[in-house]
C-alpha cells in the first residue's frame, strides 16, 4: 500500500508540475474534468449521482466553467439562482419523488467541488499566476506533510477526537507555521520575478499561512462528509489514495483563499 502510494504521489507531482505550469486551456480542460469527477464522488456518496438532480448539477458544471472560460464571471451570481430554480422546480413538479436534502445536497456540490476548485485556475490566470499558483500546494499538500510531521513530535492535544483521533493542535500550528516558511523562502526565491505583489515576501508568507490554516477545515470536512455517510473514500480513480475528492480535499478551500489574500495584497 506504502509502494502504491508513493508512486501514485509521484505521478501526481509530475503531472501537477507540468499542467499546472503549461497553464491554459491544458489546465482549464484538466480543472473542469477533475471538478467534473469530484462533484460524480460526492453526489455519490449522497446517493443522488444518477438522479435528474445530479444531471442539472452536472450541467451547472460545464456552464460554470464555460462562464469562466469566457470571462463571464459577472454571470456566476445569475447562474447560481438559474440552478437553483431548476432544482426546486423539479423538485416541486415531481413531488414527493426527492427529499429536500437531496437538492440542497445537488445545489451544494455544485459550489463546493465545481466553483471552489476552479480557483486552481483563476490563480493561474492572474497577473504573476504562473508564479503564484504554486503557492495553492504548498499550503495544502505542505501544510499535510509539515502537520504529520510536528504532529508526531510534538502532538498531545486531540484537535477534533470524534472526527479525526490523529489530528493534533500542535500539528496544525506546525502546518500553518510550516506553510508560512515554505511561501516566504518561495519569495525569496522567485519574488524578484512577481511583478504585480507590493510585498511578496509577506504576501505569500501570509497567504499560504491563512489558506493552510482554512486548508485543514477542507480536510475535516471533507472527512466529516465521508463518516455522515459511512464511506472510507470517494472512490478509487487515484491507486492509494482514494479519489479525486479524497487528495483534493484541502485544495478545495486553499485555492480560493490564496486567490482572496492574493487580491487584497495587490
């Protein structure tokens, strides 16, 4: 399991480095298939993802990104309340077929796997995107390594007991702290070259620590979704790790949040 793990870590590093640095319409396909598989896992485990509900938030999907794409973000607020019309109306014309928490459930996905993780993106298309965008990984995945790490050196206090017994406060100082030092040593490397930040050494010190802190709430949650519903994983589309959801957890929540700190520091 360790083996496939690794490997699978790999591949994945090698393939991050090379789509997400090409940028793009090679990384807008990839963001909006991989939105489009994580939304299929959580509908899944809400038990919705062949019903009608499902077909409107997977078409919501593609018309979110074809939004993006186009540069229609005015749009997105209009298109949110054109899902959500559709969902009640088919919810009341088919009555009493689907429960109320199956639409919220289809309305929700739609949000939390579709538009949070197309941040990856919009990151990239940012001025200096093509520098900043790396800093959505290091506070998630780096965020991961540096909380295990402080976590099994220092940890003693359960952070959430019910939800995740291994989860330590001192590991998640370790992984803000850690982030943090990883997106400053980040700008004394490549800051030179980000044009448009003011400060980069502060604004990607603080942009990675508050998006790694956010990042492990992506986590928990995601994690919480999974216990609501007694499933171990998302699926198994990534060989030891799970599926789409199941990695892209925390990147979820660090994509948009890098993008805000990195706005507000322009």
């Amino acid at each position: 399991m360790f083996t496939t793990r690794l490997i699978s870590g790999i591949i994945l590093v090698v393939l991050a480095v090379l789509i997400v640095g090409a940028g793009g319409s090679l990384l807008f396909v990839v963001n909006g298939a991989v939105s489009m598989v994580g939304l299929f896992e959580l509908y899944r485990v809400l038990k919705i993802e062949r019903t009608p509900l499902a077909a409107i938030g997977y078409l919501a999907c593609g018309v979110y990104y074809g939004l993006i794409w186009f540069d229609g973000h005015e749009y997105v607020t209009l298109m949110a309340i054109g899902v959500l019309m559709c969902l009640m109306s088919f919810y009341v014309f088919t009555f009493p077929k689907y429960k109320t928490e199956e639409v919220t459930a289809a309305f929700f996905g739609v949000f939390y796997v579709a538009v949070m993780l197309s941040y990856l993106y919009q990151v990239r298309q940012m001025p200096d995107g093509a520098y900043l965008v790396w800093l959505i990984f290091f506070s998630s995945w780096g965020c991961d390594t540096c909380a295990y790490c402080a976590g099994k050196l220092f940890g003693k206090h359960k952070m959430t007991p019910t939800l995740s017994p291994k989860k330590t406060i001192e590991g998640a100082v370790g992984g803000v702290a850690g982030a943090a030092v990883l997106g400053y040593a980040y700008a004394a490397l490549l800051g030179h070259e980000m044009m448009e930040l003011r400060n980069p050494y502060v604004a990607c010190a603080l942009a990675c620590g508050i998006a790694a802190l956010i990042s492990q709430v992506g986590d928990l949650a995601a994690s919480a979704i999974k216990r609501n519903h007694q499933v171990k994983d998302y699926g198994h589309l990534i060989p030891g790790h799970g599926g789409i959801l199941d990695r892209f957890d925390s990147m979820i929540f660090t994509a948009p949040a890098i993008y805000l700190v990195i706005t507000l520091a322009q």
